[in-house]
C-alpha cells in the first residue's frame, strides 16, 4: 500500500479537460531536515498568535483573581463600624465569652504554692500551756480550739505541728517564692506544695519586715514549673477588675474575685506591732490562709501579694476589705530590680 507523505509542499492540481492527455505524475519530494524544520517553524508562526492571546488571557484572569481578594467583589460595599458592631453584638450574644476571674486563674495557677510552716509539737504544747496557764488566748491557741494541726514527722523522727498555713507564688523558674513573713515567722521546717502535688522543704533566704514580706527557695521543683509574670502597678486604678489565689483556711487553691478599692492604704496589725504602708486594698474575699497569695489582673498578671485583711472586731474573717503588698516592694525583697 501506498502511505502519505508526512509533509506536503505541493498544491492541488487542476483536472486535466476532457480529451487532452493527462500529465506525466512526478514524485513528491522527500521531506528533509531542512523541509521539515521549516516547516515547523511554519507551523510554530502560524499559532502565535493564538498562544499570545492564551497567555494573555490567562495574566488577566490572575490579576482578576488578586484584585478580587484584595479589595472584595467589583461594586462592593466598604465594612462601616456599624458592621463590625453589628458583628460582636452577634458574638456576644451568641458566643459564651470565659469569665474575667477564670482566665486569671488558668494563667497564674502553676505558679500558685502551699506554704505550711512547721514549729516542733512538743515546743508548741509548751506554749500553748503557758498561755492557758498565764490567762492569754492568743492566735494560734485560738486557731487550736477551732481545730488540732496537723502533726507529722521527720526522717529525724521529730514530731512537727503545723503553726502556719499559708500561700506562696512562684516568680523565678529556680524555686523563688514569694510569701508573707508572718506564715512562716518562727517555723522550725518550711514545706510547700506545688500545683502539682510536689512537696519540698524550702530554705528562708531573704526577709523584709516592714513589709510582711519572706522569700523562699524550693529544694525540688517539678520538671514544668512555670514563674507568674508580674507587672507594674504605676498605672493601677480604683475601679480595676482583680483575682485573689490562695488557701484560706488551707482549702483550695480558691479562687476570688473583685476590684481595687483604693490605693496607698496604711494598715496596722492587730497588735499593733507593725504599720504597713502603700498598700493596695481590694474588695475580693480573702481569709486566713490566703495571705502571701497573689492578687493578678484579668490578664493574670501579678500585681500584688495578699497581706492582710480588715475586721474592728476580734474575729478573722473578711468584711469587704483586703490588703495587699504592691509587687514592685515584693520584688525588690528578692533582690530583683523594680520596674
């Protein structure tokens, strides 16, 4: 069988008229590099045009394409703040939002410690019958009337009594805590206890009195332990939204919540001993044992260690009024420079 040639450069020949003799046929010519590459270049040259006008119109629809995420849908209205209000009215009122006080919380609790001061059983029964003996009812034998402490003992089998429960916080990923003086004040052992159930002796490393203030150093931490984060309270207001943390009568951690109710506040111990000067005063509750806790912003930022609480009367037990150390005095009696 005859095949075709692959390329052809001749054209169409006219029908010979009747009568006349038909032509001689002549062979096609092969086809040759040459030919052929003319040929395709040809071919190439013929289909520009359509290949430019493919790639143009493929640039245009991406240029299209950008515009239309960039700046919305030709004709589109521009968002007013009345959408955007529109938007998280919606939101608020569809959306449960966390509450102030639970983000605070979530934020500052692993750095939230037990601190349990220790005295010697047997040094505490001896004080408690003196006072009995003399006709004194001070605040620890009050506190045993309420309830026995707890009694534990060491590896050096001596008996040890809880004299002193309070909290702590955490602001240095070594085992620093923040405390206040008068929870481990005459404690012959100092344990605390960490988020996560750890127990460690702690070492008294730093005091300032005038300040309530004592500051820790954990002997073991957990592998995930994590410092709070402290902040200035040069721009604190009357008004701001605050969170206690702490153990009150050794039940928690327990949670509060209020405002700061002024600033610069004095206070003076029951016994008058001590004066504490440029404190924080706050309305969320707070009771015995959450003293050396932190007070932490919304933001759980810690802006104050809770010191103490007001009552006129002779019982221990919050009224609306709570003090609290600021941070920077707190700080500065770790050593660490102020904000």
């Amino acid at each position: 069988m005859r095949r075709a040639p692959l390329y052809s450069a001749s054209t169409p020949r006219a029908q010979p008229a009747a009568g006349s003799a038909a032509p001689q046929a002549t062979a096609a010519p092969m086809p040759t590099p040459a030919n052929a590459a003319a040929q395709r270049a040809g071919g190439v040259a013929r289909h520009r045009p359509w290949l430019m006008a493919g790639l143009a119109a493929l640039l245009g629809a991406a240029l299209a394409a950008t515009l239309l995420l960039r700046f919305g849908p030709p004709g589109a209205r521009a968002l007013t703040q009345d959408d955007i209000d529109r938007a998280v009215l919606h939101t608020l009122n569809t959306k449960s939002l966390p509450a102030p006080a639970a983000k605070a919380f979530e934020a500052v609790r692993g750095s939230v410690v037990k601190v349990i001061g220790l005295s010697d059983a047997k040094e505490a029964q001896a004080k408690d019958g003196k006072d009995a003996k003399e006709g004194k009812e001070g605040k620890d034998s009050k506190d045993a009337k309420r309830a026995r402490p707890k009694v534990e003992r060491d590896g050096d089998e001596t008996e040890r009594e809880e004299r002193g429960v309070g909290t702590g916080v955490v602001i240095m990923d070594n085992g620093t805590i923040l405390t206040n003086l008068h929870v481990v004040f005459g404690a012959r052992r100092i344990k605390v206890i960490f988020a996560d159930g750890l127990e460690a002796d702690a070492d008294l490393i730093a005091l300032r009195p005038e300040h309530d203030l004592a500051v820790l150093r954990a002997r073991k931490l957990p592998d995930d332990l994590k410092p709070a984060t402290m902040r200035s309270t040069h721009d604190l207001k009357p008004g701001d939204r605050v969170t206690a943390v702490g153990f009150p009568f050794g039940i928690g951690p327990s949670v509060s919540h209020g405002v700061v109710s002024g600033l610069k506040r004095e206070f003076r111990s029951p016994e008058g001993q001590r004066i504490l000067t440029n404190l924080i005063q706050f309305d969320a509750a707070a009771n015995p044992g959450n003293s050396g806790g932190p007070l932490v912003t919304d933001d759980g930022e810690v802006v104050g260690i809770v010191t103490a609480i007001y009552n006129p009367t002779e019982e221990r037990f919050f009224v609306g009024i709570g003090f609290a150390v600021p941070i920077e005095n707190a700080a500065q009696a770790a050593g660490m420079p102020p904000f």
